[in-house]
C-alpha cells in the first residue's frame, strides 16, 4: 500500500533487505519520469520543482529548482549532473538510509534532474566508507540499465544518460560543493573560488549542478504526484517532507519522515521518546555538528529553514544531537572543533590557524589550564572565522557550536577556569 | 626508499591492477580523474600506497608523483603507511563521542596490544580513528573492514572479534 505522505521513505520496509527495481515501480517508481520525459520539456521540470518549493536538504536550503534554472542551456554543450552522496556532518545519518533502503529512489531522481538539466552524464559521489549503499546502488543502476531507464532513448525518447558511481576516500570538505569538483577530477578536495559558479563552470568547467541525495529523492514524487500535493506535505512555510533523525541519550534514537515545519517538541517527545531515564535534557544541535545550539526552551520551534533560523541557528541536516545533563558541553565543543580542525582542509589561512587555535583553548580549559581571557579570544575567534572571512563554509560552521555553547553554557567554561581543575 | 623497497618489494603494478584502473579511465574526461579511484584499487590489493606504488600510479595516469601525493595524503582512506589485513575504524565523532567512543578505542587497541595506526604483531589490525559513519542512532559504531557494527558499547572486544 502506498503512502503518499511519506513519499521519501514508502518503500522502506523492515522485511526487506531493499526495494528492489520491482518493489519501486509497484508503488509507482518511474511514473515521475515517464511523465517528466514523455509530456515535459526541460524548462518545464525546473519549473514544477521551482513551484514545489523544494530546498536543498544538504543544509544550505536553496530551491532546487532555481538552482537548474540557472544553467546555461542555449547552446549544446556538455552538462553535468550530480548527486552528492558524501554525507560526512557528524550527527546525520539520513542519506545512507535512503541509499541503503531505497537505491531507485535516488536513481530516478537524479535522471529526471539530469533531464531538467540535459545533462548526459551524471555522477553519484558516494562516500567512501558507505560499502552497502555502493552495492545496492550498483545493483540498482543494473536494473535501470536493463530496463531502458539509463542508455540511449531512455523511454523511447532521444534523451540519454549514463549514471556513474563514484566513491570518495574521505574526508568532510568533499560535501563542499566545488571541492567535490576537484575531488571527483581525481585532485585535492579544496574548494574554488566562487565565482565561476558550478552552474556555469563546475566539472572539468562545464555547467554543473550538485544537488544532496535527499533532495533529488524528493523530485520522482513532485513529478508524479503534482506541486498541489507536495506544497499540501509541509506545515509551516516550508513545503514537502523530510528525514528527521534524533541521537544521543534519547529513549529512541532514529530516523523519522515528517512534515516539514513541525514542532522540535513533537520530534523529541513524540518519535525520540524523550531523554532516557536518569538524564535530563540540556539543549542540543538542530541539524548537525555545524549548527548552533539550542536550549529546551526552543523545543516548540518549528522545524524549517525560516523558524529555525530565527531561533539562532540552522535546520542543516534536520538530525538533532542532543546534550544530555551529564555530558560535558565544553568537551562537547572540543570533540566538534578536534572534527573541524583535522577536516578543514588547509587551503586558507584563518580555517588552517584558526581552528587548532580554538582546540588548543579548548584543551586547555578542560585541562583546568584556562584563563578568562581565553574566553575572549575564542569568541573572537568565532568572528575572524565565521562569513566573509573564510574561502568556503566549513570554518563559519565550524564555530556555530563553539559560539553558541559560549553563550549558552558559560558557567561550564568558567567552571573549569577559576577551579583549577581537570575534569 | 631503500629500505622501503626491500620491506615492499614492488616489482612494478600486476597486470589486474592496471586493467581495472585502465576500465576506469572512460568514465571522467581525462585519466588523471581517476587519480583516487587507481589508489584505492591498488590499495585493495597491497593494503597500502608505498612510494613505489605512487610513483606507478603516476606514471600509469600521466601525472606528476607529486600531485598523486598531494592526493595520497589528502584521503581518510589511503594509506601510506603499512596496515593490518583488516582496518578499524572506530568513529569518534561526537555521538560516538557520547556514547563512549573513548572505551570502544581503549578497548580495542588493549585487547590488540597496539596503539593507534600501529599493526597488530601478527599483522592483522589496525585500530584508526573515522569521523562519522552516518549511524548514529546506534553509537557507538565502527568499521571493521567494510563491515558496519553498530551498538557496540558493551563489550567492544568481544563484538568486533566474534568471541
């Protein structure tokens, strides 16, 4: 039975291993390209998902459909399309799911975008450490080739496409999405200067989109069901579905499709279950390692780009880590800042200084070796390495948690510094 | 190098290595592309990139030894240094973190008698840290080999070792 509004994660079934290219189809698989190939054109696609309102779900949050309307496509020239499936933000747990679960699903997402786009070849950048999403994948992409859904006149139609599966060798600056460029051109994953952007000159300096796993997996069901039913999903100003997940000390953790704009309270209370017995909730980061805190006082925030946002921090990822009472929130910080600073990537200098810097703060304070006046100078440091200072995004987001902890758990720093103590 | 060679003993890449890396080489637009995808086949068979190795890699894809160690040492998973038969990715990112990834590695690397990115004496682990493997709601987690284990707090050892 078919459940449309959970469309992402209808076919995910737990007495399966996964949805093979049949199960798909049986719950109308390939209808979104069929109607996209056999009654749109190209502009059209853009458009639909333009109106849909679908938003990056890598964590930027920028239409998607504005993205494709973007790329060049007066002239024939070669286009690239890809599916950055490097998922690496510590706390997210979504994409592998959807890959492992429900490989077609992707598949058909990323040939109707390449469509969109008139792309002939297109790249899944698959980390490297996801082993069973490379073999479904692979075996799906064998289904989509016998089947006539990738090759020559995909659907009878004069457009074709090969999808090629590349896996990463790791390392988080490679979700960036120009360095993924450079990483899938075979050199170092730094990013570029922007502009040119992808759009226009992106791999190997043709016209390129990169779009997250998530949110091609959405595009297959606005093709088939209608923008209507797709602006219907969500709640709140956001539209459509998506992967909540919650992690930590919670009763349950998991992954859960819900609707965008609904309340942190329900994902929390309702699907997590709460803290588990004997913890306390302290605050916690809405969608990743990346984002700022929040407290329990945020917890009727509604999750969606707008609500979150206003609240001080970013729905990124929608997989919250939470911060029980018995856990540390300045080690907390460290732990993410030692992440951030051995992934930055080295190629510009506030990221490359700036980083280890706050690790050596941070290390010193919980060795009860801290000063006051370290305080100052990490928060000074969140300045010099938040926007505008820093070649890509890694460094601004690497110190949304270390300055909202700073202000929201500043006795815990303090603690440290005037005790004298180790932890 | 010398005394590289003589532990390495490279006699050049097999001819499998160069087939496969060669196959690869029609999916991106030119052969240096496959750059990091001709290090991982190689290191699928050798378990490690070796300067031999590299300076073959280079000559094979026509680009400097240079530019492939820039990649080589740029990846989580390329190794230029000998590993174990099998790799331990034990992920401390901050779930696991939470969760007591901090135990999972003590235990791991007590029970092998190694430290981290050391060789068992019998050469079949290595215990390395990985940053998140996108499982979180079952942290702890870790890769041995290309396997997943999720849930393993308890008793860490026994888990990954089958005991």
């Amino acid at each position: 039975m078919e459940n449309v509004n959970k469309p992402l994660t209808k076919n995910i079934r737990p007495d399966r291993a996964f949805a093979t290219l049949a199960d798909y189809e049986s719950t109308g698989g390939y209808q979104g390209l069929r109607k996209a190939i056999n009654e749109l054109q190209p502009k059209d696609v853009q458009q639909w998902v333009k109106d849909a309102g679908l938003r990056g779900r890598g964590g930027a949050g920028f239409s998607a459909g504005l993205k494709w309307s973007m790329v060049p496509m007066d002239k024939p020239q070669t286009r690239y399309m890809i599916a950055n499936a490097d998922e690496m933000e510590p706390g997210t747990f979504k994409d592998r799911m959807l890959m492992e679960q429900d490989p077609h699903q992707l598949i058909e997402g990323l040939i109707i975008a390449s469509y969109a786009i008139q792309a002939n070849t297109a790249y899944i950048f698959l980390r490297g450490e996801y082993h069973l999403a490379r073999q479904r994948l692979e075996y799906a992409l064998q289904e989509a080739r016998f089947k006539g859904y990738l090759g020559e006149h995909i659907l009878d139609s004069d457009f074709k496409l090969e999808i090629v599966l590349h896996t990463g060798a790791g390392r988080y600056i490679c979700g960036e999405e120009t360095a993924l460029l450079n990483a899938l051109e075979g050199k170092r994953a730094t990013p570029r200067a922007k502009p040119p952007y992808p759009l226009v000159s992106g791999l190997w300096g043709k016209p390129t989109v990169v779009n997250n796993v998530e949110t091609l997996c959405n595009v297959p069901h606005i093709l088939h069901y209608g923008v209507d039913w797709y602006l219907g999903l969500g709640r709140g100003a956001d539209k459509g579905t998506k992967l909540f997940g919650a992690s930590g000390r919670v009763k349950y953790p998991g992954l859960w499709e819900l609707p965008m704009g609904i309340p942190i309270r329900e994902i929390f209370e309702k699907y997590a279950g709460g803290m588990r017995d004997g913890y306390k909730l302290r605050g916690f980061l809405p969608g990743g390692a990346s984002t700022d805190f929040l407290l329990p006082e945020h917890l009727d925030v509604f999750m969606d780009y707008e609500a979150v946002s206003k609240a001080g921090s970013r729905l990124g990822t929608g997989t919250l880590i939470v911060l029980d009472d018995k856990t540390c929130p300045v080690k907390m910080v460290l732990n993410l800042e030692q992440f951030f600073a051995q992934e930055s990537c080295g190629w510009c200098t506030p990221c490359r200084d700036g980083l280890p810097w706050t690790v050596t703060l941070l290390k010193d304070i919980v060795a009860g070796k801290g000063r006051l006046e370290d305080l100052d100078t990490l928060t000074g440091l969140t300045r010099m390495l938040g926007p505008g200072n820093t070649f890509c995004a890694l460094a601004p987001g690497a110190v949304e948690p270390l300055q909202s902890a700073l202000k929201y758990f500043r006795a815990d720093f303090e603690r440290y510094i005037v005790a004298k103590e180790p932890a | 190098m010398n005394e590289q060679t003589e532990k390495t003993g490279f006699t050049g890449l097999s001819p499998e290595e160069i087939r496969e890396i060669n196959a690869e080489t029609g999916h991106y637009e030119n052969k240096a592309a496959v750059a990091i995808e001709a290090l991982r086949i190689v290191q699928k068979y050798r378990r490690w990139i070796s300067d031999e190795c590299l300076v073959a890699v280079a000559e094979l894809l026509d680009i400097s030894p240079a530019q492939l160690e820039a990649v080589a040492t740029f990846y989580n998973l390329i190794y230029r240094r000998p590993v174990g038969k099998t790799v331990i990715h034990y992920c401390n990112s901050v779930t696991c973190w939470m969760l007591g990834s901090d135990q999972v590695q003590e235990r791991l690397c007590r029970h092998l008698n190694v430290e981290l990115g050391q060789m068992s004496a019998d050469g079949e682990y290595t215990v390395l840290p990985i940053v998140c493997l996108g499982a979180c709601d079952h942290a702890p987690v870790a890769m041995v080999g290309d396997q997943l284990k999720l849930d393993i707090t308890k008793n860490a050892v026994n888990e990954i070792f089958g005991r």
